[in-house]
C-alpha cells in the first residue's frame, strides 16, 4: 500500500504555511528596524517603549471586533485585507524613515496601525489554521506550521539585524511592506471552496456574549490566558526595551541583538522537531514547562552574559515558546467548538497581550527609577513565579489529551497486520 507522508495537509493547510512564512521573514526583521528607527532619531528607552507599546495597545482594542468578523466573515477575506492594511502602514514608516522626516508621533501612529491590522488578522488565521486539518493530525500539523514561521524567522531576524547596520532600518521596513503585499496575494490562492463553519447571523454583541461564555466556563483557558496578561507585560519589556538598549549599549547594536533574537528563532525551529513526536498526556502541564523558559533571557541580561549566552538563553526561550505553543493549541482545538473558535482565540489574544503595551510603555520609566539591573531582576523573578503559580489551578494540571479514533488509512494499516497468537 502506497502511503502519503503529507497526504493530510490539505490545500489551505500548504498556502497558508507558505503565505506566513513569507510575512514572517520581514516580520522578524521588523522590530529592529522600529527600534532601531527610534534610537537614531535620538530616542532612548521610554521612546522605544511607547512606540512598541501603541502596536500593543492597539491589538488590544481591536482583537474582539477582529475575532468577530473572522467568525462572521470568510477568514480568508479578513486575512488578505489585514495584509494589504498592513503593508500599506509599513511602506509608509520605511518612507518617513528612509526620507528623515520620520518624527517620534509618526512612529508611534504608524505601530498602532500595524498593531490594528494584526489584531484582525490574528484570530483568523488561528481559525483557518484550525479547520484546515484533522484532529488527528493536530500535534504535526502544528509543529510543521510553526517550525516553518520559525525557520523564516530565524533568517528575518539574522538578516534584519545586518541589514539595519548595513544600509539603515528604512530598507528593512520597505521589506516587510513587499513581505506583507506577496503574502495577501498568495492567500487569494486559498481554497473558497473549502468548507467553512461561518457564525450564525446574530448581532455583534450577542456573538462576542457567545464567545466570552465560552471562554470564561473553562478555568484552565482564563488561567493560563490571565497569566500570560502578566508574563507578557514582562517580556515585551524585556525584548522589546530592555535587550535593544543593552545591546546598544554593551553587546555592539543593531546586528549583536538580530543575532539574539535569530538565536530564539532558532530554538523556536529545532523544537518544531521534538513536538513532532512528542505527545504528552496532560497537556497543559507540559506547556506550562515550556513558560518556564521564558525568563531565560532576562537573566542573562541581568547577569551582564556575553553574547554567546545570551543567545543561548534566547534559544532556551524559544524552545519554551513552542513546547508551549503547540500543546495550547492542541487544548484549543479538542476544547473549543469550531464556530467559536475565533472570538475565543480573540479572547485569548485579547487577555494575554492586555497589559503588554503597559509592560513596554513603563519599562523605561521604571529602568529609571529603579535602575536597569533592579527592573531586569523584577521582569524575570515575576516571569518565574508566575509560571508556577498557574499550577494552581487542577485543571491546568490534570487536562489531558483525547484519545482519537484512528484514521481509515491507519485502521486498514493495522488491519493488515499479522495476528499474534500466544505459544
């Protein structure tokens, strides 16, 4: 019998892989260049921190409305203009910045634009994502999906931190506008015909009423999703402020700090391996020692590592990020009705990024008044503790993965095989 090693990816499965990837390689390159946009400009911590911060804060207030009309609307269609919004914002920044006329206000409209577009793009990818594979093939399908995001950002990270030294941020932001562009363009390839399981024709308010009873019945979901609102305002203070500044300041810039952050991508990648296979029984108890790792590169920062241990420490988190991601997501999936999924994800998003942009708009001000290394040492105690104190709750502890049925490829495959009779 002639078997199929991807037989399960299905059409929308591929081109959406294909379509992130692309995005993700100027994704990665991205947030140097704004940071480091900010910096030449004569910027210091407080002013990367608000420029981050409103790219936040704008996710933030859109998610709902995004994970809405992802229910609501074709997927595709919400993804593909949430694109070509957010490639007409980037090639905007990268012309104020190429140009010299970028003001610090400009940079700080500008990231909120991108942050809206994302907050509308992001539930119904994890949507479309969702439908376009099998329950069985779940823990595959997503760890292929994120060793390939993974894997571009590797490179979109290596190479924007060079390309920002070598040529200047405005160049690195025009290619994540091209990046976002071919990306909406792939995604009209996707299948329209594919079944979709649209929302019911109810107003908005009563589907986000929908979505939010479905979201706050389960406890193991506002746990997690509460602990991340936290861990986040800690992180992006981190890698967002703090890491920027230092590597400026002590490691030798722009390209010293795109290594750090390939360095996670690359952890984010070769873990994609180990999930592949990797199957654990209680999910979420496992996700949750990937959080764990999470505050790896805090402490190398507040230790003064040299570069190679901070990369280190940031491939360390990366692994972290994926043991968590891809366990989550199989949570999701087994836990979440189809027709919800996207104002549920939209709570998700909405709740673990809610006080992000505080973390990053405080991180200077509080660098200030307590000291760099004190406000190092805050961020990566609090990531820690948190990461145990979600532990807590017995149903992150004890929710387990569903048995599956096999599939008929797989049921004829042991069909097949011979009997085993006891001497």
């Amino acid at each position: 019998m002639k078997s199929h090693r991807f037989a399960w990816a299905s059409r929308n499965y591929r081109v959406q892989t294909a379509a992130t990837v692309i995005a993700g390689l100027g994704n990665a390159g991205a947030p140097i260049a704004t940071a480091f946009a900010v910096l030449d400009l004569g910027g210091g911590a407080t002013a990367v921190g608000l420029v981050t911060g409103a790219h936040l804060a704008s996710m933030v207030v859109f998610l709902l409305l995004g994970g809405a009309l992802a229910d609501r609307l074709p997927r595709h269609h919400v993804m593909v203009g949430a694109n070509l919004f957010n490639a007409a914002s980037q090639a905007l920044l990268a012309v104020l910045v190429l140009t010299g006329t970028a003001q610090l206000w400009q940079l700080i409209a500008l990231s909120a634009a991108g942050g809206a577009g994302q907050a509308f793009y992001a539930p119904a990818s994890e949507g479309m994502i969702m439908e376009s594979v099998a329950k069985e093939h779940a823990a595959r399908a997503f760890a292929l999906f994120r060793m390939a995001l993974n894997g571009s950002q590797i490179a979109g990270a290596a190479l924007g931190g060079v390309l920002v030294t070598a040529i200047g941020p405005g160049w690195v932001l025009a290619v994540d506008a091209a990046g976002f562009t071919l990306a909406a363009a792939l995604r009209l390839f996707l299948d329209l015909e594919a079944p979709t399981t649209p929302a019911e024709e109810t107003g908005m308010v009563q589907a986000l009423r929908e979505g939010w009873r479905e979201f706050s019945s389960r406890r193991w979901l506002w746990a997690v999703v509460l602990q991340f609102s936290l861990v986040g305002a800690c992180l992006g203070a981190v890698e967002s402020v703090y890491g920027p500044v230092i590597a400026k300041e002590r490691l030798g810039g722009a390209d010293a700090w795109g290594l750090a952050l390939a360095a996670f991508s690359a952890g984010l990648f070769l873990s994609g391996f180990l999930m592949v296979r990797w199957q654990p029984a209680r999910i979420l108890l496992a996700g949750n020692t990937g959080v764990l790792l999470f505050a790896a590169p805090a402490y190398a920062l507040v230790l003064e590592a040299p570069l190679p241990l901070l990369c280190a420490a940031m491939f360390t988190s990366g692994l972290g990020v994926t043991v968590f991601g891809v366990n989550w997501m199989i949570a999701l999936q087994q836990e979440i009705p189809a027709e919800l999924f996207s104002r549920v994800s939209a709570y998700d998003y909405f709740g673990s990024i809610a006080l992000a942009p505080v973390g990053t708009a405080l991180a200077g001000p509080v660098a200030s008044l307590l000291g760099m290394r004190n406000a190092l040492w805050l961020c990566a105690v609090a990531m820690t503790v948190l990461a145990l104190a979600v532990l807590a709750e017995s149903q992150v502890r004890t929710l387990r993965r569903k048995a599956l049925a096999p599939t008929p490829a797989e049921a004829e495959a042991e069909a097949e095989q011979p009997a085993v009779t006891s001497p």
